[in-house]
C-alpha cells in the first residue's frame, strides 16, 4: 500500500503515528515531494495495490490504478492500461451514437475505451440491446492507442470516448490518436 499526503507536515504526523495507527510499515518514513501529476501518476502505477490518501478534509483508500487515471487526467494524457470490447478474433465494435437533430438520424461511430475491467464489463451489460462481445483487449501503450486509432478510422470511427457511460468523457477525434 502506498500514501499520499496533501502536505508534508500531514505526512510527518502520520509517519510518527502510524504504528499506533496500525501501520507499521509507513511508521518512520521520510516523506517525499511529488511535484505535480506526472510524478503522482508514476508512484501510483509504481506497483501499489492501494493508495491511501490524507489531506486537511479527510482521508480515503484507493485503488492505486484509480489513483493513476485521476492522475494521467490530470496531465491531459490517456490513462493506461485501457481495454477495449473484444471478440475472439480480437476485433472491437464501433458504436453508433446519435448526433445532431433526431429527425434528420445523423449518427456518428465511436471507438469506445475503458479505463478498468469493470466499467468496460458494466457498460457491456447496461448495453446489452447491442450485442458486444464478452471478451476484453487491453492496450498498454500510446503506441498500441495509435494502431488501434487507425484500425477504428479505417472501420469508420470519427471519435474515441473514455468511459462513455460515465457521461464526464469528452470525444476524442480519432485522428489526434493516430499521431
């Protein structure tokens, strides 16, 4: 489990408390600077599982991949790993999304992609009158962003979409992940 502390005299405190806290094993630990998001996102995929985050307002655990995608938001960069719905060929829908006026059925296709299992599964069942595939593909890299960018352009896709059912994602034209 790893810590992150809003300043460092929170860190100090928590360091000379945290045996009686139960914690041993941050007990005595000379806190460290993490200067801005791009160093946050790196301690949080270094390998934790968890995260435990303290601040003046309160105090939480986190999964660490969590931590890291709030982090990479943070940057403006795309979280990793992402996954994809896949079928055994390892193929991912487009999905149709309706855009402009309801009347005149303009659609547009998008790429969607997950930041977790989870919301990739969920988003799956929520979605079932669609048909997608059971299987999930993960892309681990910027460069397997781009190869899967181009491969959703070539199939028709205009946009990319994080996480589309949480509704806070922004569509990414497909042609800015194909650079």
């Amino acid at each position: 489990m790893g810590a992150l502390f809003s300043t460092r005299d929170l860190a100090e405190e928590f360091s000379g408390n945290a045996r009686d806290l139960g914690m041993s094993a941050l007990s005595g630990l000379e806190p460290e600077e993490l200067s801005g998001w791009d160093a946050i996102e790196v301690y949080a995929a270094s390998g934790h599982g968890y995260v435990l985050v303290v601040s003046e307002r309160g105090t939480g655990l986190f999964h660490a991949s969590d931590i890291a995608a709030h982090a990479a938001e943070g940057t403006g960069e795309i979280p990793f790993p992402l996954y994809i719905l896949s079928d055994e060929r390892g193929e991912s829908p487009l999905i149709s999304v309706q855009t402009g006026d309801e009347v005149a059925g303009e659609e547009t296709l998008v790429a969607a992609l997950f930041t977790s299992t989870g919301k990739a599964r969920a988003f799956r069942d929520r979605a079932s009158h669609l048909g997608l595939p059971d299987l999930l593909g993960t892309i681990d890299d910027r460069d397997g962003l781009r190869r899967h960018a181009l491969v959703a352009g070539q199939a028709g896709a205009v946009y990319a979409v994080v996480d589309p059912e949480s509704g806070l994602s922004e569509a990414i034209p497909i042609q800015e992940l194909t650079l």
